[in-house]
C-alpha cells in the first residue's frame, strides 16, 4: 500500500519545530496572579480576615492604600458556598438596573487596598462585600476622598476600629476609616494590576 510520509518523517527543521510548539500550546490554567485575594470586614466580631492557601486567617492591619480611583460599585449576590456574582454599574454616578431575578442582590462595592508590610505577599487585597456595615464604611471614606482629591496621589487610610450601629431590628459594626495623607501612586500596585486579567 501507498502511504502518505508524514512531514516529520525526515528530521524536523526549525521552522517545523516551531510550528509543533505554535499547535500544541497548552491551557493557560495557572492560577498564578489570575485573581486578587480578598480581605474581609467581619461585621459581627469587628474584625478582619484574608484568603489564603489555608482558607481564611485573621488579620490586623493599621494603615494601607486604597486604591478609592478604581472603586467599583454595583450589585452583588452572595451565597454560602457559592462564588460571589456582580452586575457592575456602568460608573460610579450610574447605576446598573436591579437584576429583579428573585434573589437577593445587594448594593455593594469592590475596592483594591495595598500594603505589603500589613498583608504579605504581593501585598494586594481585594475589598468587595454588600455588607451594610462595611458599605457604610466605604461611603463615609469616600466623603473624605473626594473631599481631599489630589491629581496623581492615592490616600493612606488608617483603620481606627469599629463602631456600633443599629439597622432596622439589627445590629452591626462600621469599619471607622480615616485618610491620614496622600501619597504616590506606587508603581508596584499598578504593576500587580496589569498581571490580572479584568
């Protein structure tokens, strides 16, 4: 019988080799700097947590950066056990519609702080929750920054524990956030930023 040489029968040329590499590229599934580790404000213990390997840790943090230029608002859905869903507003002034799907979305927020002394690692947490104490807490941080806004600076935020608060027939506690300066925009945060994919 007649059969076909395969191209590759013969030694390969470069060209050849290079085009084996180009059809045989692998799945880009390297969880490596694909996400933002979050942190989190435990309304009811008034206290912080972040992600790890481990699952989540307590932390103590005083003082770190919040990246408040590249806040993101919108509404959020948590579930026990389920991953986090967004619908985004289309900026900070507008509002995405309310999903009205029957589940419970909340109005929330999504804001990156920094301080490798404080968190470790590449330093870059992830603040995203509809919790209400936390949310109170953001708008009040929010007030201050648009209040001091400088061109080109990112404030240093000090956390100063939590205060009590009654919602309804509820309870919670507010993160009490105050900006004590404003600094440079330091290049590794915007350097850890371009590694993830948006």
């Amino acid at each position: 019988k007649n059969r076909r040489k395969k191209w590759w029968a013969s030694k390969p040329t470069l060209t050849q080799l290079k085009l084996v590499r180009e059809l045989n590229m692998p799945l880009n599934l390297n969880n490596s700097n694909s996400f933002i580790p979050h942190i989190r404000w435990m309304a009811s213990l008034s206290s912080w947590s972040i992600s790890s390997l481990d699952g989540q840790q307590p932390v103590e943090w005083t003082e770190c950066l919040f990246d408040l230029a590249n806040i993101k608002t919108g509404w959020g859905l948590f579930g026990d056990g389920l991953a986090p869903e967004w619908i985004w507003d289309v900026s900070i002034q507008q509002s995405a519609p309310n999903p009205n799907d029957g589940r419970e979305w909340k109005r929330g927020f999504s804001v990156n702080m920094f301080s490798p002394q404080q968190f470790g690692g590449d330093g870059i947490r992830e603040f995203a929750t509809t919790g209400v104490g936390a949310t109170m807490g953001i708008g009040d941080l929010y007030s201050q920054y648009e209040t001091g806004l400088q061109a080109n600076k990112i404030p240093v935020v000090q956390y100063g524990g939590a205060e009590p608060l009654r919602i309804g027939k509820g309870n919670t506690n507010k993160p009490i956030l105050r900006i004590t300066r404003w600094v440079d925009r330091p290049a590794a945060l915007d350097a850890m930023l371009d590694t993830i994919p948006s």
